[in-house]
C-alpha cells in the first residue's frame, strides 16, 4: 500500500496531464472497483460522463478529482461540489493510457 509521499507523487503527475480534461466516457472493467459505489459501475459510467476535471488534491491516501459539468448536466455550471474519489490500493498506481490498451487483467 502507497505512503502518503507516494500518493502525492501520483496527484502530482495527474494533475499535470488531466487537469482541465473532460471525461468522454468511462468503462469499470471489474465490478470490485465500484463495490461501494451506489447504484454500481452503471451509476459511476452515468455520473462521470461529460464531467471536465477542475482539480486533483489528496486527503491522506485518497485522491479527489474534483469535477465540473457543464450547464445541464450533473452540476451547476461552474462548481458541482461533486468529485471522484480514488484510493490506490495495493499496486500504488494510477496508469494513462488510450482506449482499449489494457494489457492486463490486474489493471
């Protein structure tokens, strides 16, 4: 499991490449990732859709990826108050990739 230097090492790193996206589309590939999510990998898939990506801060070894939705979506415009909360498990890491370059099953 990652040491808080570690976590901030990946905020950091996201931070630099993701900040200001907005997110197209998402698939769970494995419905342990979302265990705790209510209503499941379809309510995350549903409720990150068209989300655009205004921050990423740390809260002990949580990332949270603050989100915004444009207007008529899930949000208010500018700030939705809502964000994705990501914990890195064992691994320690969060990879960037294209579509479709999964090239594990542990990924």
């Amino acid at each position: 499991m990652p040491e808080l230097p570690e976590v901030e090492v990946v905020r950091r790193g996201l931070a630099e490449h993701i900040t200001g996206a907005t997110i197209v589309g998402t698939e769970v590939l494995h419905p342990r990732a979302v265990r705790d999510q209510p209503g499941g990998a379809a309510a995350l898939e549903a409720g990150l859709e068209d989300a655009r990506i205004t921050a990423l801060r740390r809260r002990g070894k949580y990332l949270w990826i603050d989100l915004e939705y444009p207007r008529g979506g899930q949000g208010s415009g500018q700030s939705s108050g809502r964000c994705l909360l990501v914990h890195l498990g064992m691994s320690g890491q969060m990879l960037l990739g294209e579509p479709g370059q999964v090239t594990s099953p542990h990924l």
